[in-house]
C-alpha cells in the first residue's frame, strides 16, 4: 500500500521480510523490475490530497527476484539478520531502519500538508474577496464568512 509510482515505475524498491522468526529486523530491500512477473497494480489510490503524485497498491504473487537485486548484497544482508538474531537474544530492543525512515519522513509530510492547506486558504479568501455575486464579494455570504475575513488572523483570533 500507500507505493509512490506504484505499477507504472521501470523500478520498484521493495521492502520485503527475509526471515519471519526475526519480524521486522528480518527484511531486505529488493531492486524489483516494473516488468516482473507477479508484480500487479491492484489500483491507483484516490487520495483527498497530493493528487498529482500516483500512488498505489501493488500485489507480489510468486514473485521471484535474483541476489543480485538485493540492495546492499548478501553479505551485509546476513550481517544485519546475524545481529538481529543477537539483539533479540539479548532482548535488548532496536527498530529496522524502514520503520526509522518512517518516523523521520512523517513530519515532512504533514509540513508539506499544513502548506498545501495554507496555501488553499489564501487562494480561497483573495479568490471571495475579489469574487462578486448580486453586488458584493461572496466573502460576505454568509456560508463562506463563518472565519475571519482576513488571512493571516489578526493577534487576536476570532469567535467561534
């Protein structure tokens, strides 16, 4: 889910789990052709924003993928799951570098909303302030008038 150029990319970078007993310390990255069989577009997902970007679910059914596709190759590969084994035998807790990458691209993207967002609402209020209907900027309709009629708010915000 949620695959940026998911089924119409020349190239998929594909997070898979190469060990099951190790969870999610036990995956690997692949390298996967766009052409691969067993690799399906499942659909494009219909996002509320960032519609110009294709996002999708895919589908791997059967899919097989040579070593050499594997991202960062199989000796570091077994050197990761070698000290996954450890840490859990340790039960000492350590998180996979996907889920880190996760946590640090999270606050990028509700950064790139509130933008969008922002950007949407000066877009809207010069648009109704400028926009007339029967005589008078459609600002003062009651409907779109519940906030401020102004952008940025004053240092005092208004009632709500």
């Amino acid at each position: 889910m949620w695959i940026g150029n998911g089924g119409i990319a020349n190239v998929h970078v594909v997070n898979a789990v190469v060990d099951e007993e190790l969870g999610h310390r036990g995956q690997a990255l692949f390298i996967v052709p766009g052409a691969t069989p067993g690799l399906e577009l499942v659909r494009k997902l219909d996002k509320l924003g960032c519609r110009a970007s294709h996002t999708a679910e895919l589908r791997l059914t059967d899919v097989r993928i040579p070593a050499a596709n594997l991202l960062g190759g199989a000796e570091k590969l077994e050197h990761k799951l070698a000290k996954a084994r450890e840490v859990i035998a340790g039960g000492a807790k350590s998180g996979s570098a996907a889920l880190g990458t996760f946590e640090q691209t999270r606050p990028m993207v509700a950064a790139q909303a509130l933008g969008i967002a922002r950007a949407a609402l000066e877009y809207m209020t010069e648009y109704a302030n400028r926009r007339e209907a029967f005589g008078a900027p459609i600002i003062d309709n009651q409907g779109i008038s519940f906030r401020s009629r102004t952008w940025p708010p004053s240092s005092t915000p208004p009632d709500c």
